[in-house]
C-alpha cells in the first residue's frame, strides 16, 4: 500500500519534472524542490523495504 502510493507520488513529481522542462520553467529552485521530494520518498521507500525484510533488525543491540 505505501509503496504504491510512493511509486505514484514518484510519476506525478517526474510528470511536474517533464512539464516544467517542456514549458521551460526558468525557476532552478522548483526544479531542486521536486529532486529533493523525489530523494525523500526514495528514502522512505528504502527504509519501508528494508523493514519489511527485517534488515534492520540485525543492526539493533
């Protein structure tokens, strides 16, 4: 269920991405911004995985 609503967070940011290219959006900030909310849902993606397969357990004393 997250990782569904992580994969479509990820398409709509990469379709703002492709838009804001094709209408040439001269704004580097936004174009940081949704590289950056890409990079955090990765993470959580990442850390929701690792999770699941228990990796994380390994490393807790």
């Amino acid at each position: 269920m997250l990782s569904t609503a992580a994969i479509a967070a990820v398409v709509a940011v990469l379709l703002l991405l492709v838009l804001a290219r094709l209408l040439r959006v001269g704004c580097r900030m936004v174009v940081w911004a949704f590289y950056f909310v890409v990079l955090v849902l990765a993470a959580v993606v990442l850390y929701s995985v690792l999770q699941q397969m228990e990796v994380l357990e390994q490393f807790r004393p």
